[in-house]
C-alpha cells in the first residue's frame, strides 16, 4: 500500500502487559512511525469474563512507561483521543449490531440456535468416527424467517454466524509467506455470542476497517484466524490490509513464557519446603487452601508477592510492570525486547527509538520464536545504569523509591538518600538493587538481626583483638564524632585503625560493617555509617556486642 501505514495494538484488558504483547506494540509503532504514518491503540474487551476497567489503564500505563505513546486510542496521561473512537470495544455495541443486522438481511449471515448440549454431542460423534469436526449449519439456515423471529422474540439463546463459502483462501503474509488453506477448511464461525456481545472475530475486522488500519501486525497465535478475517472483510465488503505475524517469545528452555511461571515457582518452593501453612502477613488460610487445591488457581498480585517475599524467593519478571518494579530502565527493555525478533543488522545490539523508528523493517524480522535471555537484558540493564551521569542516576533512584519503596523515603533526609545513590550506582544492575540489598537501612534499630554465618564470625569473632573488640573500642571513640559524615568518619576510623589495627582498615571495617547491617555486605562503609546515622549506629553497635556476648 502506498498510502502512509496504520497500524494498531488491540490488546484484550486481563491484567498487565505481557512482555510479548509489549514487543508486539513496539514493532507497530516503530513500523508506522518510521514511514510517517499512525499508531493506533484499542482496547478489545467485548469478553466480559476477562475483561476490567483497571486492567485497561494497566496496560496503558505499560505503554507510556515504555515510551510507545498513541496517535489515536483511549486518553489517558495527555494521550489518546482521536477522529474514529469510541477506542473501547464495549462502548461500539450500536456499530457492531447494525452491520450484524445488515450480513443478516443480506442472507451472508444467520441466526443459530444450537445449544452448547447438541454442540457437544456432535463434537463428539465426530471424534468418534475419527473425523474432524466441522459445524453444519444447513439445519438453521433452513428455518423460515418467522421461525427465526418467534424464537427470538421467546428469548431462546441465539448466535449468528458467518455463512462460510467453500473456496480455498490464500493468505499473503508479510513475514511468514504465503499459505492456502483449502476449501471448506473454515466453517461457519460466530459473529456474535448469546450474550449480544461480538466475537473477536467480527468486532476487530470492523474496528480495523473503520479505524482506517493498513497493517495488521500482531503475534503467530493469530494467524489461523486470518482466513477467518479475510473471509468476513469480503462478505462485508471491506478491503484487505496487509497482515505479517511475529513469532512468540519463549523461556531459554524453550517453554512458553507464561503469567503462570511465578505460580509454577510458589507452587514448587511451597512443595519443597513442605510447608504446611501459609507464612503470616502472606496469603489468607482459606485461599491458601483452595490455592493448593486447585491446580489451575492462581494467587492475586499482592499475594503472590507477599509469599514471595516471605519465603526469599524472586518472581520471574513476566508483565512490563514486573520490570517496571524490578527496576529495569524502560529504553532498555524497549532496546532487548526489539531484539527478541529482529535485528538492526551489522552486529548493531544498543540503540534507542529513534533509531528503531528509522531502522524497523519487516523483512528483518525472525520467523523462529525468539529466546528471552534475562542475563543479558540484566546486563543491558547494568550497563546503561552505571553508564547514566549522576544526576540523573539519583533522580531515577528518587522516583523509584517513592513508587515502591516508601520506607527508605521516610526514613533517610534528602542528604542520606543522596549519599546511598552516589555510593549504589556502580553496584547497581538494576534500581531496584540499592533498595533491595540495603534493607538493613530501613530496619527498626531494636529488630536488625545478624547473620549467623562463617563469614560474619570470621569478622567478629577470633583470638585478640577481634572484631568484636575493635567494634567496642569505636563505640567511644565514634560517640565523640561530631560531624558525623563521610570524611570525617574515615578519618576519626582511620586514626583508630593505625593505632590498634597496625594500620589495616579492613580489620575494622569488616566487623563495624556487620555490626550496623547485619551481613557482610554494604555500601562503603563511612558511607553506610552517615547514611543510617549517628543514633542508629551506635545502638547498632551496642546491640552487636550484646549479641555476640560482649
């Protein structure tokens, strides 16, 4: 088509974005961007079932996050509107029926009123007879016009399906090629559900059409319904776009990466611990049960994390909000998600979108499923953040901490927080990890708990002096610092250590750092120690020595 393209994501609102639906819409806006053309965003969410309002503005808010912004679709963040909305399904009923009513009177269409009893029984005779089943709509089309009306007007559930005609039906795919299927392949499929709701089917061919789309792009799953889609646009008398399906992403193993991999992670840890009740804060007793009772229920988001988190477990990263949450930067997962795909070619990996708009072609585009690699991403991800000047390290840290972890903002003074950044970024994969690894920081002074472990004994523990003996002598001499920062820290610790560690640092160090953290990992340590503060460190300390017997 030489007009410039339009391209759509659709996604059905069921939760988050899924990272191979994220891909998906990248590659439409990048396709359309980069030839002057427009993206368009729909909400598909005529399945009532799996359907809900706060899905929808999930999956939005995971596409702004992302940096792949609407020129038509809902408003939502100062983005969306546009000439050819409503751009939810459930809100273009009247479009839907009115041209339901029209394939109906023009004879393409009809009236079906099988119940899901004699569907069933059919599906079964035929898999009896070691056929194929196909639906046989000659019984309903026969059924005299006032018959059809009787019926509806006494409430009997009803369809309408599509009178399939026996023709063989080519499909030319832009990256998979081009396939015939034979005639007779595809049945009479339905247009609309008892519910008076559209199928999929018939609601996107019509929203396509009358969105003005040019390319519909969209995952493998949905190439069978294509023919489908072809079909309906030739009874509807609407134009063909052009249509080019990208193949799934899996786990390295090879398996689906699927929402239920956190469940399946739960599910085995619980089993291996043998756990026999839910640990407390985490999951209710009764769902808990009926979570363990039923293989095919799943834990809700807070659940699932509280569990998680209890039993010191990290949940894959699936959804764009997983990522989102687990401090991966958006330009990043944009930048590895383009490559789960396709390729830029001369061996090109980093790039941002702006180059993806002016390089993405589909004839670069895999036909195999692409292997999501989590090191690499990780490492894409720790590069980009050590890479990142100061500043805007510090301010991405700032709005992560207060998104998701509160308490660190609560508890440190600007000054604080900023020194905890200025000492995390090259420790950082992610902006997560100097909130994660630094809990000990937002852990009330009378509940830090020590390590039990070699290592800690080996710093505090020993023939004299040891650890914990340096870390008693500190106790005075650290209660007389009175600008309790960084260099003067090092200094008064530094005079100490000459004096009573013949000049090793490390012999200190190491034992005053478990004592205020708990392990044996931490920030720098005069850095650890003006971040937590004068106060806490010396109750710390205190606290150490009692516990180790001092």
């Amino acid at each position: 088509m030489s007009q410039a393209p339009v391209t759509r994501f659709a996604p059905s609102p069921s939760g988050h974005l899924h990272v191979g639906g994220a891909r998906t819409a990248l590659f439409c806006w990048a396709y359309a961007k980069g030839r002057g053309g427009k993206f368009l965003v729909r909400i598909e969410d005529t399945d009532q079932k799996r359907s809900s309002g706060a899905a929808s503005v999930g999956f939005l808010k995971d596409l702004a996050w992302l940096g792949i912004d609407w020129d038509e679709g809902p408003e939502w963040g100062g983005i969306g509107g546009g000439p050819n909305g409503p751009y939810f399904q459930s809100e273009r009923l009247g479009t839907y029926d009115r041209l339901l009513r029209m394939l109906v009177d023009q004879g393409k269409a009809y009236w079906a009123f099988d119940t899901a009893e004699e569907l069933e029984a059919r599906r079964a005779e035929a898999k009896a007879a070691g056929r194929a089943y196909r639906y046989d709509g000659s019984a309903q089309m026969a059924l005299p016009r006032e018959a059809v009306e009787r019926m509806l007007a006494e409430g009997r559930p009803a369809v309408i399906r599509l009178k399939c005609p026996p023709q063989p039906i080519t499909i030319r795919d832009e990256i998979l090629g081009e396939a015939t299927l034979p005639a007779g392949e595809v049945d009479d499929f339905v247009l609309r559900k008892a519910d008076g709701f559209p199928t999929y089917h018939f609601a996107v061919v019509v929203d396509d059409e009358l969105m003005g789309v040019t390319h519909v792009l969209r995952a493998q799953e949905h190439f069978n319904n294509t023919a489908k889609h072809m079909l309906l646009q030739d009874a509807l008398g609407f134009r063909r776009p052009s249509y080019g399906h990208f193949s799934i992403i899996t786990n390295p193993d090879g398996s689906k990466m699927s929402k239920r991999d956190k469940d399946k992670l739960l599910r085995k840890t619980v089993t291996d611990r043998k756990l026999a009740g839910p640990p407390a804060g985490t999951v209710p007793p009764e769902r808990w049960s009926a979570w363990l009772g039923d293989k095919n229920a799943q834990l809700d988001f807070a659940e699932a994390n509280a569990l998680a988190e209890a039993l010191g477990i990290q949940l894959p990263e699936i959804n764009v909000d997983d990522f989102r949450r687990s401090g991966y930067l958006p330009e990043v997962l944009c930048n590895f998600l383009a490559l789960n795909g396709w390729s830029p070619g001369n061996d090109v990996e980093k790039f941002d979108m702006q180059f993806m708009k002016e390089r993405f072609d589909l004839k670069r585009v895999v036909k195999t499923p692409a292997k999501f690699d989590r090191a690499k991403l990780l490492s894409f991800n720790c590069d980009a953040i050590t890479g990142m000047p100061r500043d805007e390290f510090l301010h991405r840290a700032r709005a992560h901490g207060e998104e998701f972890h509160p308490q660190f903002m609560a508890r440190l003074a600007p000054a604080q927080f900023e020194q905890l950044a200025s000492a995390s970024q090259e420790r950082s994969k992610t902006l997560d990890d100097m909130f994660r690894t630094n809990r000990f920081i937002v852990t009330a002074d009378d509940t830090l708990a020590w390590e039990r472990s070699k290592n800690v004994e080996k710093a505090l523990l020993g023939p004299a002096p040891s650890g914990l003996d340096h870390v008693a002598a500190l106790v005075p001499a650290l209660e007389s610092v009175a600008d309790w920062s960084p260099a003067s820290l090092e200094a008064a610790i530094g005079a100490y250590a000459a004096v009573s560690a013949e000049g090793n640092l490390g012999k200190v160090a190491q034992p005053l750092r478990v004592a205020v953290s708990g392990g044996t990992v931490s920030p720098p340590i005069f850095d650890t120690l003006a971040i937590l503060g004068k106060q806490s460190s010396l109750a710390r300390m205190r606290r150490c020595m009692a516990a180790f017997g001092r």
